[in-house]
C-alpha cells in the first residue's frame, strides 16, 4: 500500500468514527430485519460482550 493510499484510509477512517461519536455511536443502513447492516462504535469490554454472544 502506497503512502498517499494509507493516508486516505486514515482520513477516511477518522471521518467515519468521529461520524459514529457525534451521532451517539451508531447508525443503521439498509433494509431491517435479516438483510440490514447495523454500525456501531464499541469499547473493547462491548466488543468482547458482542463475541461471546
């Protein structure tokens, strides 16, 4: 990966969590129930909760 391509993974990345943390962490995308895709943003002890599941 070239330097100007991980440079624009880092912005895009950091655009998307800082969307995440001031629309209260989550949003939702796509069709409800089966189909849907659900984005959250979660602290390491919430992700480890989410695995064990």
């Amino acid at each position: 990966m070239s330097k100007f391509e991980s440079l624009k993974r880092k912005i895009v990345h950091r655009l998307i969590v800082n969307y995440l943390i001031k629309c209260g962490g989550a949003f939702h995308h796509g069709a409800y129930g089966e189909n849907g895709k659900y984005v959250a943003l979660m602290s390491d002890k919430k992700y480890h909760d989410y695995q064990n599941l």
